[in-house]
C-alpha cells in the first residue's frame, strides 16, 4: 500500500499526493501529484495511465504546500519527483518531472 494524502482546495477541487514504488528496475520511490476535481478522479487518472494498483488509504501524508503549489502550476496537473528516504533528507535542488517523464523512463529498454 502506497503512503499518501490529499487536501481539498477552497474551490472544491482536491490535490492528491502519492509515495509510489519507481517503476522499472529502480530502487526507492517516488513521490506523485495529482490535481483533479475530487479523489476518485485523480486515482483514475493515474490508473488510465498504467498505475492500476494505486489507492488512497487515509491522509498519513498530505501534500506539502510547496507540494500545491508545484501542481497547480503545471499544465497537466500531474508531476513527480524523487521520494526522500527519510524526513531529514532535502530535495529542494530536484524539479518536479511531469509524468510523461516517468513512463517514457520505464519503457525503454
């Protein structure tokens, strides 16, 4: 079960943030943001991308506001970026990657 959370904006839409296995051959994780209208909607959104096996259980970790920010500003709305291994660990220096990035980077061979 992945680690994640959501918060609902002022305008009833919600941000829905996600700690996910890398795909591929990769270790770690990675941590994935998705905005759409409610909950539901965001984790179709992930699935239809090849994520079938993503659910949100509970809010243990919401996203950030800087988190918020990121994905509201980004045109598709969907964007991930390196999961920190602990909590001490800053990844401020790594950009947030839209989506495409992340399933382009699984299926190469």
């Amino acid at each position: 079960m992945a680690a994640g959370g959501f918060c609902k904006l002022p305008n009833g839409s919600v941000v829905v943030a996600l700690n996910l296995p890398s795909p591929g051959s990769g270790a770690g994780s990675v941590r994935v943001l998705v905005h759409a209208q409610n909950r539901a909607r965001a984790l179709t959104r992930l699935r239809n991308l090849g994520m079938r096996a993503v659910y949100l259980r509970g809010n243990a970790a919401p996203p950030s506001p800087d988190e918020v920010t990121a994905v509201l500003h980004h045109p598709d709305g969907l964007i991930w970026r390196t999961a920190p291994d602990t909590a001490a660990q800053d990844l401020s220096v790594e950009l947030w990657h839209p989506i495409r990035s992340l399933l382009r980077r699984t299926t190469q061979p």
